[in-house]
C-alpha cells in the first residue's frame, strides 16, 4: 500500500443514504480502491467472503448488523464506522461492539490511505491471535481435570511443593503430572506449558 493510493484493496460502502455512499464511494476509488456499494447489511453475505475492508454508515443498528453478520458467516474482514455525528458516546459503543476504527466525514484522501491500513493489520493481528488461542485451547484438552489444576498452580508460580500442598498430594505424585502436562503439550518446561495456557486465554 503506497503512501495516499490503495492498492488492489476491496471495499463494500454500506449505507442507506444514495448521496452520502457515492461519496463515500468516489473518495475511495480516488484513492485507488475496488469498491462496491450496498444498501444494507443483509447484501453483504456473499461479497465479503474475500478479503474486504466493510465501510459502514453508523445509525440505527448497521453497525451491529454488519459485524453479527460477519461473525455468523465466519469471517473477520476489518469493519470501518463512518458518521457526521461525532457523538463520544456513540463512538464508543462501536468500539466495544468491535470495530476497528471510527472516521468522521468528511473522508480526508490524504490520511484516509493510512488509516485503512492501520485497520487492515489491526484485523489481520486480531485473527492470528483468535487462532493461536482456539490451537492453544485445543492442546489444553488433553490434560485430565487433575492436570489442568496443576497447571493453574503452576501458572500462579506455584512450587512442587506448594502445588503438593495445596492439592493434597504428594510431591512425587506432583513431579508425575507435570511430566504427563508437558508430554500432552509438547513441551519441555513450566515456561512454556504456562505459555499454552496463556494464549488459550487470549482473545
């Protein structure tokens, strides 16, 4: 992506009004977009399978509507909220129904170029992470209800012998279940067994 252009980057223009999305429309083929118009959200089903940055005009219930869509169809393309209405409150609930950014009009050619991009990587990042916790939750299991509890304990920095403690069993029995957890886990020390836990908790 060159500095002002848009290389090769697909965009769907979600908005119900006709003058405002041709707009939209114009500034992001100015700046070197693909871009395809649509109405409501409902259209998008098939259109958004490939790559696609999804701008969405923010009233009512479009912004929602277009992120629940993409999450019953399994995709995770970066949603942009647009608006003339610069309302903190109504950024915010965006935000936290989980866009990955918020631009007032009018659009600026000159910053717009980064900004996608910004939001291209931020989704990219997202995903890589949303599939090394579900690899990570995976891995986790094939530990036993006993396993998994030494390894909380480990995860708290526990000892073998405070894990034998407070577990009521012996260290022996301890040393025995954290070699099983590492064998499962296909790793070779608490660091990186802790690890797994860690990313499987990450969203």
């Amino acid at each position: 992506m060159m500095s002002g252009t848009i290389d090769k980057v697909r965009f769907a223009v979600v908005d119900g009004d006709y003058k405002r999305r041709a707009s939209v429309v114009r500034k992001l083929l100015d700046i070197g977009g693909h871009v395809e118009p649509f109405e409501q959200a409902a259209e998008l089903e098939n259109f958004c399978r490939e790559e696609t940055i999804v701008m969405v005009y923010d009233e009512g219930r479009s912004v929602e509507d277009v992120l629940n869509l993409q999450r019953q169809e399994g995709i995770n393309n970066p949603v942009i909220g647009y608006t003339d209405d610069t309302d903190i409150y109504r950024i915010s609930d965006a935000f936290h129904l989980g866009v990955s950014d918020y631009i007032p009009l009018p659009l600026e050619p000159k910053r717009l170029p980064a900004r996608l991009a910004a939001a291209l990587a931020k989704t990219k990042a997202k995903a890589l992470n949303y599939r090394k916790s579900a690899k990570a939750r995976e891995r986790l299991k094939r530990l036993s209800n006993r396993e998994v509890e030494v390894l909380d304990c480990l995860a708290q920095g526990a000892s073998t012998k405070q894990i034998a403690t407070e577990l009521g069993l012996s260290a022996r029995t301890v040393e025995v279940h954290r070699a099983k957890i590492y064998s499962k886990l296909g790793v070779s020390h608490a660091l990186e067994a802790v690890k797994v836990k860690t990313d499987s908790e990450t969203i």
